[in-house]
C-alpha cells in the first residue's frame, strides 16, 4: 500500500515534503521506498530546474506497476470480504447445529 501511494503521489511529479505528507511517512522511511523506487525504475528524479529540491516522477513502468498494485489490491479486498461472510455464516450454522445437538441425542429426528 505505501509502495502504491507513493508512486500515486508522485504520478505528476512531487518534491519529497510532498512525498512525506501524502503518503504519511517519515523522512526516514521516505528515503528508503524512493530509494527502492528510484532503483526498480518505478520512479524518476528531475534536477534539472533546482538540483536542491529534486522532483520525483512515476515513470512508465511504474504506472504499469501501480496499476498492476490496484488489481491485487481490489481482489484481496473482494477475497477478504468473502473470508469474511464465510465465517458468519459457519458461525451462525454451528449456532443452529448446536441447537438441535441436544435433540439428536434424544432421537428427536428420527
């Protein structure tokens, strides 16, 4: 998730203070994604107008990336969910089974 907003932030460029502040991370930690990001050719660093405030930019292969990041996201997202109603609903089968395990023993059903 950090790896996707930090390549989200910077998809029209964006200095590091920006970085900080979108994506909700530390300097330290900041350097280490853009770092990561600068090496993965997901992003781009231009120092062209001031070398001091560099901007970073998501290349090509990192939109692919980003985009590929939301996918996989969304599908564990979905599968969370599912987990989610799969477990309500054996919950509320034990409950109804539990119910009825007295009777059984009894012979209730037959």
């Amino acid at each position: 998730m950090i790896v996707e907003r930090v390549l989200e932030v910077c998809t029209h460029g964006a200095s590091k203070t920006r970085i900080i502040y979108q994506s909700n991370l530390n300097s330290t930690t900041v350097k280490h994604y853009l770092d990561l990001l600068i090496d993965s050719d997901l992003i781009e660093v231009d120092e062209v107008d001031q070398p001091e405030r560099p901007v970073y930019k998501t290349t090509k292969s990192g939109f692919e990336f980003m985009k590929s990041l939301k996918e996989h996201n969304d599908e564990i997202l979905r599968l969370t969910s599912l987990l989610a109603y799969a477990c309500v609903f054996f919950w509320l089968a034990s409950l109804w089974i539990a119910n009825y395990l007295p009777d059984l023993s009894n012979n209730a059903f037959f």
